[in-house]
C-alpha cells in the first residue's frame, strides 16, 4: 500500500521551472515563533506612550530550518524591534512603515545588529498599534503582510497588532495651603501575531516567549536610534571648519561613537559620546583619560564644544 502511494507520487508531472519558482519556498506547515520577552515589552511600552494615534516598528530575528519530517520546520527567533521614531508618520488608522526616516533607522538597525552580534538577522515582519475593539489585522494590513512577504527574503512574514490602553488615574488634594497632584500610569497591552503564508491568509500563530535559548540583542547606540542627531551633530562640525572621523565604538569599550576631529591651525582633539548620549555628557579624550563636558545640556551639539574650547 504504502510502495503503491509512492509510486503514484512519483508519476505526478515535474514542474516547469517558473513554477518551481514561484512556488512557496516556506513548508506551508509547522513554524515555531519564538519571541523575546523584552519584545513583548518595547512593543506594549511603544504602544501605550503613544495616545491615540498608530504607531509599529519592525521585528528583527532569525530563521532557521529544521529538518524534521518530510517538510522540515522553521524556527523563527524574534529578538528585537526598533521603537518608534520621532520621523513615524502615525495617524489615526493607518500607519506608514519603511517610508522616510523610519525605514532608514530600522535598515541601519538591523545593520549595526548584523555587524555587532555576527547574527544572521533578518527584517521578520512588522509590528502596530490598533485602538481598542479592533484586535485583528485588517484588510489593508493583509494586503501590506502580502506585498512585504513577497519582497521579503527571509522566508517569512510577521504582522503583530498591539492593542494597549494606557491606564491612567489622576486624584488632586487640597489641605490648607497645600495642594497635591497624583499621575499614576501604567502601560499593558495584547500583542497578536499572525504569519503570511506566500500567497494566502495572515493565519494566527501560536508564539512562545523564550528568555533564555535565544540571544538577547544589545541596546542600538544613539547614532542609530537618531540620525537625526547624528547628521546634524556631522553637518555643525563640518561647517565649523572641523574634519571629523567617526569610529562606533569607545576607547573603554563600551557601545557609543567616538569622534577624531581635525582643523587647520588647531590641535587635533577627540570627543567619546556614550550609548545615551545626547542625555549623558560627551568626554573630552585628554592625557589623563577621558573628561565629562561641564555644564551639557541636551540642546548642545558637539560643535558648542568644540567652538567653546576655541
Ligand atoms: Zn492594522
């Protein structure tokens, strides 16, 4: 019986080439999503800060084969995603990905990932925000998981829709001369994933958070997560006569962006930015070591500094 089964298989016409091609190249079966928890956590954080308008990211990961069975399995790691930037241009229903800014940053996140960890990582999907009472995908959403899945090479594609209502409670007091004010605010939110099958339906997954087989990502420097910033702190420089040479990495070794700069008639100086930079002081690199900038302020640039020193 079993001989015979085969047998009839095997006398099923070869496809053409284009068709081969075209073919899913994903077995339509088992994935295993695994997802890590601080995932879950940037998204319903990301979600919940923003009020009322939609906001998403991407999710970044690996894919590896399986081979069990006949049709081997994929194993999706989802490791990391960019939280929303400045640039994302959300409104009230819809929200564009990979469309200015945006885009840019999780290109060059995925980058800097890529080159930092040796991981073999891929843009897995992408994540956003509905309001509350309209939990699933809708059908813009599945036609954006159709369009990215076939544009896509790392074999499969993600949507995740968070829904999150920030809890908010406010109580004011007054006693005399005094007057109290009390903010308590607390983030939770659902996360739903759904898979693109190559050419059919977003289909609900079954995720499983894992914290400990899987490898957690470092956090993205400043000049990543704002290149804004970045540009800006390179172009102020420029115009104030210095050339500058950028190294993404720290003479103490911790993740940030030193900067060697040059001019003409002066001596050359260099400047460490650390991962939170703009919100932690920039240090001169001296004989001694390195020295924090006094009296920084965010709303400084690197080129305040140096024009300071002058
Ligand atoms: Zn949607």
């Amino acid at each position: 019986m079993a001989a015979r089964r085969l047998l009839r298989r095997r006398s099923r016409p070869t496809p053409t080439a284009e068709a081969r091609r075209d073919r899913p190249r994903e077995p339509v079966g088992e994935a295993t999503i695994l997802v890590r928890p601080e995932v879950l956590r940037s998204v319903v954080r990301a979600a919940a800060s923003e009020d009322l308008r939609e906001t998403g990211g991407p999710l970044i990961g690996t894919v590896q084969r399986s081979w069990d069975g006949a049709e081997g399995r994929l194993i999706v790691a989802v490791l990391a995603t960019v939280p929303p930037g400045p640039a994302l241009n959300g409104r009230i229903s819809s929200v564009a990905m990979g469309k200015g800014g945006d885009g840019e940053r999780a290109a060059s996140a995925l980058r800097w990932w890529r080159d930092t960890t040796g991981l073999e990582l891929a843009h897995l999907g992408d994540w956003h925000r509905h309001l509350p009472g309209a939990p699933g995908p809708s059908a813009g959403d599945r036609l954006t998981a159709r369009r990215m899945r076939e544009a896509s090479s790392a074999g499969v594609w993600l949507t995740a829709v968070v829904v999150s209502e920030p809890e908010r409670a406010k109580s004011f007091e007054v006693k005399g001369n005094l007057g109290r004010a009390t903010e308590l605010w607390s983030a939770a939110g659902e996360v739903r994933f759904y898979r693109q099958i190559l050419g059919g339906r977003l289909l609900p997954i079954r995720i499983r958070l894992e914290p400990a087989a899987i490898p957690r990502l470092p956090a993205l420097p400043w000049h990543v997560v704002d290149p804004v910033r970045f540009a800006a702190e390179c172009r102020l420089l420029r115009a104030a006569g210095y050339a500058t040479e950028v190294h993404a990495a720290t003479p103490d070794g911790r993740p940030g962006v030193t900067f060697r700069l040059r001019r003409d008639g002066a001596d050359p100086f260099t400047i460490v930015t650390a991962s939170r930079y703009p919100r932690e002081a920039p240090a001169a690199m001296g004989d001694r070591g390195l020295t924090p900038i006094r009296g920084w302020s965010p709303a400084r640039f690197l080129a305040d500094v140096v024009e300071a020193k002058r």
